[in-house]
C-alpha cells in the first residue's frame, strides 16, 4: 500500500492531503473510516463525510477519474 499512496501523495499533493491508515491498529481515522477490506482507499470532503470508496486492485486510471477532477484550476 505504500508505494500507492506515495504514488498518489506525489500526484495529487498541491491539492489533496493524503494519510495512510493500517487496517489492523485502531486509531480515530480507523475508526472514523470503518474500514471494509483491504487495501481499502477512502475520499473524504472537509467534513470528513465519505465521497468515494475503492477496494482491492485500483488502477490509476480509477483514481485519476475521481481525483482529477477534484484538482483542476
């Protein structure tokens, strides 16, 4: 998971903030998240409400078509 989230760290950094959360240690983001698998990546707005979920093997094109958006201007 690592080398995705750096990956998506060094794209999307100028307009996302970006945090690694394990699964397996209890922590508030983990429990705000309520994960369902892993891996498991989780789009929150400002509020921290959930937008978007991806599960398992992501291809960057999925990423790109939710994030992208989001960083445009």
């Amino acid at each position: 998971m690592k080398p995705i989230v750096d990956g998506l760290k060094n794209l999307y950094n100028r307009c996302i903030q970006l945090e690694r959360v394990n699964f397996h240690e209890r922590t508030a983001w983990h429990d705000l998240l309520s994960p369902f698998a892993t891996p498991e990546f989780v789009l929150l707005d400002s509020q921290n409400n959930v937008l978007y979920r991806w599960f398992g093997t992501v291809e960057a094109e999925e990423f790109a078509a939710v994030l992208d958006p989001l960083c445009k201007g």
